[in-house]
C-alpha cells in the first residue's frame, strides 16, 4: 500500500469523527506526518468521492450555527476559522441567512438576556448588557440596536 493509500485510509478514520473542511483534513494528515503529495493525492480524491466538499459543510456548518442563534459576524468568523474561502463564506451567509432571520434571531436571544436581569431597574444598564451579549453572539451594532428596540416595544405593550 502507497503512502497515498495510507493517507486516504486516515483521513477516512478522521472522518468519522466528523465533518471536515478542506483545509482541515489538509492539517490532519500533514500533522500526521503524509507527505505534500500523498495530502494532494487524497484530497482529490476525497474531493471525487464527495467525502470532502467545502460548499455543503458551509450550508451545513451555516444551519448549525444559526441553530445555536449566532450572528453573521460569528457565522462568518468561525467558517474562516475553519479554513472556508472568503467568497464562499460571504456567499453562503448571503445566500443562507436573511435579514429578517438574523433580526429574529436576535429578538429571541435579547429576550432571553432580558428574563434574567429582573431586579435591574436601570434600563441604561439593561440595554448596555443586552448589547454586549448579543455583540459576542456575533450580531451587527445595527441588529443589535433594532432587536433591542423591538423587545422593548413588545415588553411596553405587555404592560399597557
């Protein structure tokens, strides 16, 4: 058996595990010790196979992390993270995450954030919280600004 076989056989264990990238699985067996060629070798042809396709984990890993009700930024932060092209990146979130889904997803996690800070009177205070959580869920400062606004008039109204 060729080192190329070899390679291929482990980066199949490693998929076992899990889903990889492209990138990812190149790290894996590099580290592992494969040879530049027998890395290319079998990258192609986990690329023939479908074993390996950057375009579906980018769907994939896009639903999962919207599940998880994290931002665009996150979103795009952690698909670079994991060695994903910028334009497949931009496209996918483009493609995959609307406005309105991000806006909703920010609501729910502004509302959450908000159960929580009951005895909090100062709405300064409130807000300024809120903010943060949803900046490190990887929400824009504009999202950010309208969810809040959106709770708050839904909390007025619960009230009235």
């Amino acid at each position: 058996m060729g080192e190329a076989d070899k390679a291929y056989e482990r980066s199949l264990s490693f998929l076992e595990r899990r889903d990889r990238t492209e990138r990812e699985m190149h790290g894996k067996l590099i580290g592992a010790g494969f040879s530049e060629d027998a890395v290319s070798e079998t990258l192609e042809r986990l690329k023939e196979n479908g074993l390996v396709n950057d375009e579906s984990y980018a769907e994939r890993y896009l639903q999962a992390l919207m599940a998880k009700g994290r931002g665009r930024l996150m979103i795009a932060r952690e698909m670079r993270r994991k060695g994903l092209e910028e334009e497949l990146v931009r496209n996918t979130i483009e493609d995959g995450l609307s406005a309105e889904d991000e806006f909703d997803m920010a609501k729910d996690a502004a509302r959450r954030c908000l159960k929580g800070m009951n005895e909090e009177k100062d709405i300064r205070k409130k807000t300024a919280k809120v903010s943060r959580r949803l900046a490190s869920l990887g929400f824009t400062w504009d999202v950010i600004g309208s969810a809040i606004r959106a709770v708050r008039i839904e909390e007025e109204d619960d009230v009235s």
